[in-house]
C-alpha cells in the first residue's frame, strides 16, 4: 500500500475511481484501504462521466442523420474504449470460470488466463448484441430517451461495483483490485449511494412522463438486483470478488438497465 498523501479524501476517491475505473488521465496518488473506500463510493460518477460520453457520442450521430442502430453502436463502443474494455475482459473471464465448473482455484486461474475461451466468447457476443439492441430501440422512439438510458446505464454499473464492497463480500485473492477494495464500503453509506443514485434516475426519467421516473427507478433496481445475483453466485463459487468479477457485475449491471428500459 502506498504511505497516505495530503489531501482531501475525496479528492484521492475521484482520482482512485476515475485511476482504477477509466482510462481518462487521472493520476492515482494513494492506493490505501481510505482511498479505496472514497474511490468505491465515487464509482458511480466515473460512471456518469463515461455514460455521458457515451450519450454524446450516439446523441451526436443522431442529430447528424444516423439510424439508430448506429447511434446505438457508437454509444455501446464508447465505454469499451473509456475502459480499455477492462469490464468486458472481466465479463468474459468469469463466464469461463463459472463455465469451467472447475474447483474455485482451477477456475480462478483459467480467469487468470490471458486467452478467452467458448464461454467467454459467447457471453461477449450476447451482451453485446444486447445492449446494441436495447440502445437501438430506445433511440428509435426518442434520441434522448436512448442518450439517457445510455448514462443511466453507465452509473448503474459502476454502482454495482460499490454495492460489491460490502463487508461481508470477502476477496477471492490475496492480491489484485478485488483485494485492495473488497469490503471497503459500509453497508449504510453504499444504500445512501444507492438511494442518491435512484432519486437521480427518478429525475431524469421526469423528462419523459411521471411513468418515465418510475421506469427509469425501477431498470435501475433491475440492474443492480442482477448484478446481486451474479455476486452471490460469484461468491459461492470462487469464495469472494476478483477483478474479473467486478468487470462482470458492472456489465451485467448496465446491459440490465437498458433491457428493462426497453420492456417497459
């Protein structure tokens, strides 16, 4: 661990979630169990950020005459290129440690495994198609109803993240992200998170109808429920959080979101 700075905590929480979670160039200057704790319960405005960017980018091509599967696909590339896809990464190797059905240390380490194998590649097709989809339909009825499901999403997973560094979520290893942020979080101050987070989606979904906020609240609850889920499973079967773990709940987490704001 890296001996604490000066500094406000805060601000060593935005540089830890933006140094950890983005590709943006922020400079991680403590990476201790605080900043840790800060850096998790910031998760989710690195999420709004990239989510924003995303928004812009199929927004953008909107307004210029594009369809909306274009659109869609450009809103979906952005994340993966804001975060190296360091998220979609985790998502294909912890489908290929759960498909595995190895012991947890024969799964963690064909995690660990630069290759990705059948399971992964499945998964990553999927997703993939699945958040284009949802995109593509959301900007078909109203660019901007697609451009605020896309930052919707993008907060949701990385709220998912913070919900994951519960104390009772121990660590699969000894070492790694999973390690360093594992049960950083209380579990009240990441429900007040949650709740900060819900009110904003409640907000944003006002821009389309008094429904549209309760929708928007809901696909957000939907998101993080399936991203519980995948946990617990996770949990179970490698005995805690990796990395990769995280990666994937953030995915399951944010294409979630976009299916229930589609269903709706």
């Amino acid at each position: 661990m890296t001996p604490p700075t000066a500094g406000p905590p805060l601000a060593h929480g935005i540089r830890f979630a933006f140094g950890t979670l983005t590709v943006l160039p922020v400079r991680v200057t403590r990476w201790d169990r605080d900043a840790a704790r800060a850096g998790m319960l910031c998760a989710p405005l690195a999420g709004l950020v990239v989510g924003l960017f995303a928004a812009a980018a199929g927004g953008l091509l909107t307004l210029l005459g594009a369809g909306p599967l274009l659109a869609a696909t450009a809103t979906t590339a952005v994340p993966a290129v804001l975060t190296r896809g360091l998220h979609l990464d985790g998502l294909a190797d912890t489908a290929d440690g759960l498909g595995s059905g190895r012991p947890a240390d024969d799964a963690l380490r064909i995690m660990k495994q630069s290759d990705i194998g059948p399971f992964g590649v499945i998964t990553l097709l999927f997703v993939l198609f699945a958040q284009v989809a949802a995109l593509a339909e959301l900007y078909a009825q109203n660019w901007a109803l697609g451009a605020t499901a896309a930052t919707l999403s993008g907060v949701t997973a990385r709220l998912a993240l913070t919900l994951a560094c519960r104390p009772t979520v121990p660590a699969a290893r000894p070492e790694g992200l999973g390690a360093a942020v594992a049960g950083v979080v209380p579990v009240r101050t990441g429900l007040a998170v949650t709740a900060l987070v819900a009110v904003c989606a409640a907000a944003a979904g006002t821009l389309f109808g008094p429904y549209a906020a309760l929708h928007h609240t809901l696909a957000t609850a939907t998101g993080l429920l399936a991203a519980q889920l995948l946990l617990r499973h996770c949990v179970r079967r490698f005995g805690g959080v990796t990395g990769d773990v995280f990666g994937a709940l953030a995915e399951t987490a944010g294409t979630v979101t976009l299916v229930a704001l589609v269903l709706g």
